[in-house]
C-alpha cells in the first residue's frame, strides 16, 4: 500500500461542483445552521413533504437514562405513499419511477411509470385490505427483487399498516421468529427466487416456518417463476391473482408522523437481531434529503443502489429516498456475478445509470477477477459512485476510483446504520475533498462526538481517537426497538449517558474527517496499545496475494491480547509457511512491529451475514478457543465455513 496514495485528498471537477447542490461554503453554513436550531433547520425541511395536518411542534427529543423518547413533526399527519407517488402525478405520471432489471439478462427489463406505480400499490393495498390488514397490523414480506417487493412496503404505506421485510436469503427458523416476534397478521412471499441463475424456493421455506407461527397468519403468493409449489387452500392467496381484480384506486390512511412506518431486523453481526421501528414524518424527510443531498440527485437521473430490500439501504435508498423526489430509481434481481462478472457495469450502460451505490464487499470481490470485466462496458454515464456498510478499505477504494468511475467521478463513502434511518457521517460531493477510507464529515443536524471509551468523558480535540456517539437526535432515527423499549435504552443509551452509542470505533483527523475504524468490541488492546482490527485487516488485504482477511483479538500470557488473524488467498494461491512468515512481515513494515499477526489461519471462507458483513463475535470465539458457544448464528450466509475454522483453529490451549 502505498501511504502517500491513503493520503490522499480528492476534489470533484469544477464542473462538478458548479452543478452541484451543495457547495464547501454551502454545507458550513448550511450544517452550523442545523445545529445551532434544529427546530428551525427541519422545520424547513419537513416542508419537503405533502402533509394533510401541517406540524405545528418540529422536535421533542431526550436522551436522558430512562425517559429516552424521540418525537419529530408530532402533530402533523400525512401519508408517505401519497409522498412516494400521488403528488408526482401531475408532473411525473408518464416518467420512470422504478427501473426493474431481472436476473436472466436476456429477459426484458420493465419500465414502471408513476402511475403504473399508482395503480399496481393501489391494487395490492385493496388485496391487503381484502385480507383483513388494517392500520397498525404488521405485514411481514420474505421477497425477490421484485416489483411487488416495493409495491407492498408502499401498498402497507398507503394503508397505514408497518411492514417487516425479511432479506430472502435467510432461513424458514430466522423468518419464524420474525413473524412471531412482530406478531405479523399477514406474510408476502413468492413461489421462488431466482438468483445468479439458481432458484430460492421461498414459498416452501415460508410453509416451513409457518409451522412455529400462529395458524391464523394468511400466506400471500405472488406467482413469479411460475415453479411448481405446495398449496395450502384457505391460508394461502394468489396475490397477482387478486391484482389483477381489485381496483387501482385506493384511498390513502392518514396516519400521525410519529406512526410506525416499518420494522426492520438489524443484519446480526453482533448478536441476536434487534427489531428496529421507524415513524413515518421524520424518517422520510431525512431518507429524501439524504438521497438528494448525498448522492446529488438531480432531476432525471438514474439512480442504482445494488442493496436488497431487505436491508435498511434498500428500505432508504430503493425505495424511500428516491421515491419522494421522483427519481427514476433501479431494482436489480440478480448478483454481481451472474451471468459473468461484469453484470453490474453491463447494468449500467443498458440503463444509462447516472449514481452507483454498492458495498465493500462487492467490490472486493469484483476486484480479484479483474478489471477487464469492467473496461468492456461503456461506464460514461456515472456521475457519483457511493459505498455502504463498513469501512472501505484503501485498495478497494482505488479499484473503485480507477476502474469504475475512471477518476472522475466523487466517490461517498457513507457511515450510517439501520438504527439511523439514513447517513450519518458522509461527504458531500460537491462541498467535502474526499480521503479514501474516511466517512468524512457530518450530515446536517448530526452532532458527532468522540468518547473516551475507558470514562466516556468527551474528547474535545479535534484530532483523536474514541467511541463515536451523536450527542442529539435527527429525523431519522429509530424510535424503539419493537414491543421492547427498555432493550432500546439499555443498547443504545446506558454506556453513554446522554448520549446515542453506535457501537462503533471512531478516528478524528486534525481537519476534523471522521473515520470509523469499526465496532468498539473489535477495537483490540496489544501491550498496550490500542487498534482497531480494521486497519490490520486493510493492510493484509493490501499484499497482492491476500483476498480477503479477518483479525480478531485472543487472550495471550504476555501481551494481553495477542492477533490472530484469518486470511483467505487469491484464487489459486498455496499457503505456505513461507507466505505465511511473508504476510507478518508485511504488516510489520506497512503498520508496525506493534501489529505483527501472533496467529494466521489460513481461511477459505469467512463467516459472513446475508449481507455480507464478516462476524467476528464468532471468530473471536474460535480464536479464544470456545466454540461452544457461538450464540445466535441463524444470520450466517454459509454456516458450513464455521466447521472448517473450527477443525483448523491455530489456538487449542
Ligand atoms: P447488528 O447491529 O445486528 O450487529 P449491523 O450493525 O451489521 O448488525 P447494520 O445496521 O446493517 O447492522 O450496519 C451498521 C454498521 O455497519 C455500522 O454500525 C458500522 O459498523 C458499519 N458501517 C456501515 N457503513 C459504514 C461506513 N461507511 N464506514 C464504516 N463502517 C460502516
Ligand atoms: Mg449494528
């Protein structure tokens, strides 16, 4: 790695910046405004949204140890389908709302306008309506990447019913205990889906896990490979069916602002899954203006975020953000990889995209097969490109740069969660000089501290190194964790008091970017000295033959804890003692001796959430040589990689 490269400071073109929304001068007058009067700030931009109740009262928030309650626009009433939809139909009804590109490549992609949108989330929300769904009642839906997968989290929307989206990928027991834990009335799923040219069977996975629920739950089916499936007369209903019946007229609920929108399990790459409630004013006046601001939207755009529905990203930046400012937003089926490797960048010059949001991951992995996947497509359409989900590591990040936006498109690398509801620390592209690996600086109205973990007293210095709290509340975050408000408090509020906790580790540079070195309980301490095993992991995924690499922390007699570290090679690649001795010398020299690796498992897979995040509570587990007791791992992508780690653990002491 080259350090003089991580240095770096990139600036978007002057072009850029004379197109942009925000300006460097704009965003600092316009984020002291946010934080000096916050009731000020978002009472303009409530305004961004129809509301059929003006509000009258913007903020009524505390953080105080036992009474943490956060309320915004209280009084004011409306309905976020009318704002996703109804009110862009004067001006937009023929425009694209959703671009849906399907798994198979050579099956058509469809074009659904405004007012195809209109009618097909009317349609659906007079079938929920038919099935009983009232306000209030719980929709739990276990989908493709499909249409159908907006039109219900709008159809529920528009009825004021909360929807629950459970990623397809998870299992019938991960998917039962969420409908049990919601107590959902009713479950949307389909007869199977396809992906990367397989076939999920979603509609067998879901009979199986309504066996441990309540027998009253309804089954709906939408019929989209048309794959053969068992069928349970009186409990299951044909949804496209009664579509195609039901009218595309439906009148929208008119619910209060702080009335639940959805509730959406976290990825579980700490623990059990929290079930995470959003309201309906605050949190979609801060998903549009983060998709606005953020990614610099403009009008007729085509904006891509590759994340699945069922994540929050998918919830914020598919269907939300973009569809309160009328985008033309783009719903991708299938995997990067499918049929080939440069499935993404052939999505992107068939639909012109104009702004791509991925994840690390993807990336990374795109990465080891090579960038002439990449150069075979015409790419000239992006103008921005963005990053999610944890720290980018330098080496991707200029992967990204170089061959995706061929150095000149600004690169957003956006810190934020499924608790925030929208970004949280991210530049802007045409106000904030990005550093590659940084989230940068903070939205509006985001209050950023850094604590001293040992007191958590706080770190008023602009350059230095904590636990990254937010000192006061913003539109979108979470209001409890459902039917369980006193884990909400005890998880977010305790450790900290008076303040939001991330759970995350947090680096302040002498320009005051913030840089998240990830999750506090990774932070590892060897003689010593204070790390974050991110920046061991970013240098051993720096050596050209390391793919992907891991490092937790172990107890060890003489230093306290010692690294140990997982690393899996490029294709093709021997392990050997020594590459091995090879890969400690180099973080020795990229790092310090201080992060020399005590322990290297060679790795073929790592343990991975649906969402591609690594958990290392389990590798921490085996690296402490307890496996025993591994918790809750019914959110592991591939359980089978466990077993391998386990039989190969370097530490049986
Ligand atoms: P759980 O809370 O169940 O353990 P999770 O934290 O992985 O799951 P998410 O809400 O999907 O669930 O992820 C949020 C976390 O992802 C953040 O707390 C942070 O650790 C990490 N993260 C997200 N984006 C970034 C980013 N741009 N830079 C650094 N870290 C990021
Ligand atoms: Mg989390």
């Amino acid at each position: 790695m080259d350090h003089a490269q991580t240095n770096a400071v990139y600036t978007a073109s002057a072009d850029f910046i004379a197109q942009a929304h925000v300006d460097a001068a704009g965003y600092e007058r316009m984020y002291a405004a946010s934080v000096a009067d916050p009731e000020a700030f978002w009472g303009e931009q409530g305004k961004r949204l129809d509301w059929i109740k003006p509000y009258t009262k913007v903020k009524n928030t505390s953080f105080r140890p036992g009474e943490v309650s956060i309320k915004w626009f209280e009084d004011g009433t409306l309905n976020i389908a009318w704002n996703c939809i109804d009110r862009h139909l004067a001006t937009r009804a023929k425009q694209t709302a959703i671009i849906w590109e399907p798994d198979d490549p050579n099956a058509p992609a469809q074009h659904i306008s405004y007012q195809e949108l209109h009618d097909q989330v009317c349609r659906m929300a007079n079938v929920l309506v038919s099935q009983g769904v009232r306000k209030g009642d719980r929709v739990v839906m276990y989908l493709p990447m499909i249409p159908e997968a907006a039109y219900a989290m709008l159809a529920c929307a528009r009825i004021g019913a909360i929807h629950s989206v459970v990623f397809a990928g998870f299992s019938p027991d991960a998917l039962a205990n969420r409908i049990n834990d919601c107590q959902a009335k009713v479950v949307i799923t389909a007869d199977t889906a396809p992906r990367g040219g397989r076939r999920t069977p979603l509609k067998s996975n879901t009979d199986a896990a309504l066996l441990h629920c309540s027998d009253r739950v309804r089954c709906l089916v939408v019929k989209h490979t048309g794959d053969q499936i068992h069928w349970m007369d009186g409990r299951d209903v044909d949804v496209k069916e009664l579509m195609r019946h039901a009218s595309p007229d439906c009148p929208i609920e008119e619910v209060n602002a702080e009335d639940p929108l959805f509730i959406l399990y976290t990825s579980g790459s700490t623990g059990k899954p929290k079930g995470v409630v959003h309201t309906s004013g605050g949190y979609l006046t801060y998903a549009a203006m983060t998709h606005q601001m953020t990614f610099d939207y403009h009008d007729g755009d085509v904006f891509w975020c590759t994340a699945d529905v069922g994540w929050v990203t998918g919830h914020s930046y598919i269907v939300y953000g973009p569809l309160a400012n009328g985008a033309t937003t783009l719903m991708f089926e299938g995997v990067p990889t499918y049929p080939d490797a440069g499935r993404f960048w052939a999505v992107c010059e068939k639909h012109k995209v104009n702004q791509f949001y991925t994840a690390p991951t993807a990336i990374r992995s795109l990465m080891g097969l090579g960038p002439e996947w990449v150069e075979k497509y015409d790419l000239s359409s992006l103008k921005l490109l963005g990053s999610v989900g944890e720290p980018i590591n330098p080496e991707a990040w200029s992967w990204y740069n170089t061959h995706v936006g061929k150095g000149r498109c600004p690169i957003v690398d956006t810190f934020w969660q499924t608790e925030t509801g929208g970004h949280m620390i991210t530049p802007l592209p045409g106000a904030t000089p990005v550093k590659p690996g940084a989230a940068s600086k903070p939205f509006f109205g985001v209050k950023p501290v850094i604590l001293d973990p040992t007191d958590g007293h706080e770190l008023h210095e602009t350059a230095t190194e904590g636990v990254l709290c937010i000192a006061d509340s913003w539109p979108g975050q979470m209001r409890t964790l459902w039917g369980d408000h006193e884990r909400f408090e005890e998880a977010y509020f305790s450790q900290y008091k008076g303040y939001y906790f991330t759970g995350d580790g947090c680096r302040r540079d002498a320009d005051g970017y913030y840089w998240v070195t990830g999750r506090v309980d990774d932070v590892i301490n060897v003689s010593g000295h204070r790390m974050g095993t991110a920046e061991v992991e970013s240098a051993l995924v720096a050596h050209a033959q390391v793919a992907e690499a891991a490092v937790v922390g172990y107890p060890h007699d003489i230093k306290g804890q010692g690294i140990y570290a997982y690393v899996t090679l490029m294709n093709g690649v021997q392990p050997t003692e020594e590459l091995r001795k090879d890969l400690v010398k180099w973080v020795r020299t990229e790092i310090g001796p201080i992060a020399s690796p005590d322990v290297i498992q060679w790795a073929p897979g790592l343990p991975k959430t649906r969402s591609g995040k690594i958990m290392r509570r389990i590798l921490r587990k085996i690296a402490e040589n307890d496996f025993g007791s591994l918790g809750d791992t019914t959110t592991l992508a591939d359980p089978s990689v466990v077993d391998d780690l386990i039989a190969n653990r370097k530490n049986r002491g």
